[in-house]
C-alpha cells in the first residue's frame, strides 16, 4: 500500500526544515543590523507559513518590506489553519531546529531573551529547482517579518497564539 504522506515526509524533512528556519534567521539578523536574533518561539512560524504553497507563494513574490502586510492584504485566507499547522509541525520545528543547532547552522542563546542567531554566514546549499527557491524567498520574507514587527503584531495578524 502508498503512503499517502510519502511526498510530504520527503518535502517537508527535518534537515531542510533547518535550513529554511535558518534563512528567516538569518534574514532577521541581517535586517536587525546583526544586533538580534529571532526570540526562540517565533521559530514555530517559520515551516506552517512557507510548507504551505499558498502562504509561500504569497510572501516569496513580495518586495522586502512590508511583504507580510502585502500578502495579508491580497489573500486574507492566508491565515486560515496556521494555528493548526503550527501546532501540527511543532514536532518537526523541534527536530529541524535541534539539526541546526547540532549541525553548526544555527546557534542559540539562553541569556537575552532566549533568541535563535545564524551560526553560518552562507547557505549550505545553493538550489536550484522553482519550488524550493519559492519556500526559501518566503523564509526571507518571514525573517523580514520578524525584524519589521513586534510579537504581538505577528500573533494579532495571522491570528495566532503561542
């Protein structure tokens, strides 16, 4: 018998869950003058909003800032079922973050606020395929998002709660 999720375990696997939640970090971290990370939590939004083509295409085709705001305002059922992605990749955030922390490509750091930083300087990987380069300009967009706007902005907007 298939596996009906098969195609979905190889997408949407731990290692390249690491390198995509390192891209909205390293965003961030760049957008922030390299003065911050991303608060440890915010992690949990990164794989819902770019694993889900919709919300990725939608943010991967926006301009830098402000791309959240731009995405929200053409298609406000974005949002619909992100708490429930959330809290359904919860497990795999965990596990690709862990991958990146043991890996070398992310770093965290207990003292200020618990904040997620970029331990590499450049990706591991340069793809190459339309779909994978979709989900990573969305990550971007996503690490733009969280230097641009407050928590409680964030959690206001996509209806979310942590």
């Amino acid at each position: 018998m298939m596996d009906i999720l098969f195609e979905q375990r190889i997408v949407q696997n731990t290692g390249f869950g690491a390198e995509i939640i390192w891209q909205a970090v390293m965003e961030s971290y760049v957008s922030n003058a390299r003065t911050s990370g991303v608060p440890f939590h915010l992690a949990f939004l990164v794989l819902p909003l770019t694993f889900h083509r919709r919300t990725a295409t939608a943010l991967a085709t926006k301009t830098r800032l402000g791309a959240i705001y731009k995405a929200l305002s053409e298609d406000r059922e974005i949002t619909v079922g992100l708490q429930e992605r959330m809290e359904s990749l919860a497990d795999r955030t965990l596990q690709s973050l862990s991958i990146g922390f043991s890996t070398g490509l992310l770093q965290f750091d207990q003292s200020g606020g618990h904040q997620i930083y970029p331990a590499r300087k450049s990706p591991p990987i340069n793809h190459v395929t339309d779909n994978v380069k979709i989900i990573m300009n969305a990550a971007k967009r996503i690490g733009q998002a969280f230097s641009e706007l407050t928590i409680a902005q964030l959690v206001k907007h996509l209806g979310i709660r942590f």
